[in-house]
C-alpha cells in the first residue's frame, strides 16, 4: 500500500473504532472538522440511518455543518443544546498527557468552544499526530486565531515570548486565510512545548488573541490508526 492510502486507511478505522464505541442513541453530538472527522461523520449516519438513534449534531466550523447536512443528520445549535454529550474531533499532534495542537485546518475557536462544553471529547487522528511533547511531530507552529486589527503587534508580542509567527495565507486567494468567525490565524513555531499550559496562559493573555490551538487537558480518550491497520487508545 502506498503512503497516503495507508494514512487514509488509519484515519477511517480510527474514526470508525471511535464511532462505534462510544455513540449511543439519543445523543448531542459535537462534529469537529477536518479530514478525519469525514469518516467519522459517514460512520455516524451509516449508524444512524440502521438503528433509529435519534441524535442531534452541533458543527464546530462551517465544513462540519455541511458535513452534517450532507449526511442527513439532524443540524442543531449550542444555544439549544449547551450541554453537549460527546465530541468527536481531530488533531494535528496529540502529545503524552492527551494535549493536542488544533487550526491545521484554519479552525480551533468553535472546535474549543464546542470541546469545552462536551462531557467526552474523542480524539481521532493517524499514527503521525503521535509525540511525546507538542512540537515534536507538528513543525508548522502553534495556531493562533486573532482580530485582523491586532495582527502586526500580537505578532511582535509572540516573538517576545520566543515564538517565530507566520501570518497565514489562503490558497487561491490573494492575502490572508480568513477564518468562519471572520479573523486571522498566526502559526507561531516555539519548538518543543515543554509546559503546554504556561505557554497557553501568557498567548491569552495578549490583547488581540482570541483563541490558540493549544487544547489543554480536554481530551478524554485518542484513538490513533496505526500503520499496520492496528488503533492505539490512549489512555
Ligand atoms: C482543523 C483541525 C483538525 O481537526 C486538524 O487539523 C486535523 O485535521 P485532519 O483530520 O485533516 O488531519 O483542528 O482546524
């Protein structure tokens, strides 16, 4: 099997082994975004669609919106459903403590907001989001969503706290990715995130940040696809 049929085979049985063992009927379930999440989504509404469940989705992005549309589940919103039961989600790195780096994919601030209120968050990624310490595996920097505005003097706020911040461009459009909730992201690379939480506390705290990729202690159970078709469920 080449790379990347290898790559898609383990997201799509560590999303499947996910969906199976924790969906249960009449649920409010959280769709994170991503191209993990697909599988897990087709695997809820094939689910779904054999046993009645009754379960209403929250989107975390406007992919996962489509995504539930799409699959013909039942679209509902947080200020209907703010108690939501389970979260399924990916990862760009997941490290030893179940901390993870999100905003690969330009979205972290409903994903968190959605993880946030969630009574179980399942992570489901492939065997190279797998490290011991954030930074490790996932080179591209910490995301960070932030207002337009603030853009120039957050960034020189990151380099003072030791971070190389890159403003994030879009494909196919000249200038910035701009994000569902209308802001910018910075990738900011601090290397090696040995204190995961100290470093989240001092990027919230500058004016002009909204939300970090940074998900601290929200994880409740990883599945990872392996390369040899096997899924490691941390913890
Ligand atoms: C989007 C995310 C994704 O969950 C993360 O990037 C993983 O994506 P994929 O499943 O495609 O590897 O945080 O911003």
């Amino acid at each position: 099997m080449v790379g990347q049929d290898k790559i898609e085979l383990a997201k799509k049985k560590a999303a499947e082994k996910a969906v199976e063992d924790n969906l249960q009927k009449n649920m409010i379930v959280g769709i994170g975004s991503g191209s993990t999440v697909v599988y897990a989504v087709q695997k809820i509404a094939q689910m779904n669609r054999k046993n009645d469940l009754q379960l209403k989705c929250i989107p975390t992005s406007f992919q996962a919106y489509q995504l539930i549309v799409e699959n013909d589940l039942t679209l509902v919103s947080l200020d209907q459903y703010p108690e939501i039961d389970l979260d399924f989600d990916g990862a760009d790195e997941i490290d030893a403590n179940l901390n993870l780096i999100k905003g690969g994919g330009g979205c972290l601030v409903q994903e968190k907001i959605i993880a946030s209120n969630s009574t179980k968050v399942i992570i489901i990624a492939d065997y190279r989001k797998n490290s011991k310490l954030l930074g490790e595996k996932w080179k591209k920097g910490v995301p960070i969503e932030v207002i337009p505005m603030a853009y120039v003097p957050v960034m020189r706020k990151m380099e003072k706290i030791g971070g190389h911040p890159v403003l994030r461009m879009a494909k196919a459009k000249a200038g910035p990715l701009v994000t569902d909730n209308g802001n910018f992201i910075v990738d900011v690379d601090f290397g090696r995130i040995k204190t995961p939480s100290e470093l989240e506390g001092k990027l919230l705290a500058i004016p002009g940040v909204v939300d970090t990729g940074l998900f601290i202690g929200m994880t409740s159970k990883a599945y990872i696809g392996q390369q040899d078709g096997n899924i490691l469920i941390k913890p």
